[in-house]
C-alpha cells in the first residue's frame, strides 16, 4: 500500500510542462519501433503510467498527440537546419551534410510515416502547427542569404521544397522504388545534393 501511495504521488507531482514532455518521448518511441498507428493515447498512458484522462487534457485526442509530435520534430529539424546552413556558408559543410539530415528525420526519425498518417487519415489540418515553424525557419535562413538579385525567397523555398519532398517520399516509398530500379538504398539523397546547388544559384540575368 505504501508503495502505491508513492507512485500516486510522484504522478500528481509531475508539473504540465513535465507530463507533456513525458508523452512526446514516449509518442516518439512508439513511432520509431511499431508505425504511426501506434500513438494512441491509451498506449502512452500505459507506458507512462499516467492516466488516459491526463493525456486528453493535454492533446485532446490521439491526432492532436500525433501532430504535437510532429511539430516537435519539425522543431528540431529546423534548429539543426539552421546551423548546418551557418555551417554551410562558413564553408564547413556541403550540400550532402544538409540532405543527409533532412533524409534521416524523415526516414530513421519517423516524420515521413508520421506525416503521411496524418494526411491519408484525412487530417490534415492537424499539421498547421508545423507551418509556423516552417515559416520561421525560411525567415531565418532569408536573412542571412544574398538576396542581391531580389528573388531569395523563391531560391530558399524552392531548395526547401526539393529536399523536403524528396526526404519525404524516400522515407515512405523510395526502399521499394530504389530496389526495382536496382539502385542503393541513399542514392536519392546524392542525387538531390547533386542538384541542390543549381536550385540555389541565383538565375543568370539578361543583358
């Protein structure tokens, strides 16, 4: 008895910030071993010990734990982005280093599955968080670009499109697609490096 007492107790003390952060870590295991079907609400209460309630207050439903976690992920994505790319203008870093991460997110990291259950679940209005995030990162990679030619944002967003979408339908499809084709498993990842920069060149202008 005085041992549940105490478990009781540790579970009331857990702060909002805490029990949230608890149950993304949790959402995230769940995605990586067993698929995004697997984030359901009375899954992370059992593996938290917390209770089915407790995750309704805070996410809702089972889709607003999934696109919690995605936008988390987004998060950390973008914050890892934005310093390969200061890495990439001090010279530090190349092309394939920026795919390589976006690629690894999406497949090993599980955004590629999770993002796709979301939208074929017709709920896709449950990844808006991650538009600002998305929005902000583009932001802060403009103002550290050239822009002498006026057209930052087409060439920011345009590299950002081209690596997203591919990371994206490599993480789904492209182990299938590669091996009928009877390519390597990463060679979407050097081909996208390989036509990133003429996405990022600033476009020859006319006389």
């Amino acid at each position: 008895m005085a041992t549940q007492k105490k478990q009781l107790t540790k579970r009331i003390r857990r702060t909002p910030e805490e029990a949230r952060a608890l149950a993304l870590e949790s959402a995230r295991r769940l995605l990586i071993a067993e698929g995004p079907d697997a984030i359901t609400l009375q899954a992370v209460a059992a593996d938290l010990g917390m209770s089915h309630t407790n995750l309704i207050h805070h996410f809702g439903s089972a889709g607003g734990l999934q696109s919690a976690l995605m936008g988390e992920m987004v998060r950390e994505l973008t914050s890892v982005l934005e310093k390969a790319v200061e890495r990439f203008r001090a010279g530090e870093g190349s092309e394939q280093d920026f795919v390589d991460i976006v690629f690894e997110v999406f497949d090993k990291g599980g955004a590629g599955r999770l993002a796709a259950w979301i939208v074929l679940s017709g709920e896709s209005d449950k990844l808006e968080p991650v538009g600002e995030v998305v929005r902000t990162y583009i932001r802060n990679v403009e103002r550290g670009a050239d822009d002498a030619h006026g057209d930052v944002h087409e060439r920011i967003t345009s590299a950002s499109l081209l690596v997203t979408l591919a990371a994206f339908g490599d993480a789904v499809i492209g182990d299938s697609i590669g091996s009928m084709m009877g390519r390597e498993r990463k060679a979407m990842r050097r081909i996208i490096a390989e036509l990133l920069p003429m996405v990022l060149m600033p476009p020859k202008r006319g006389k």
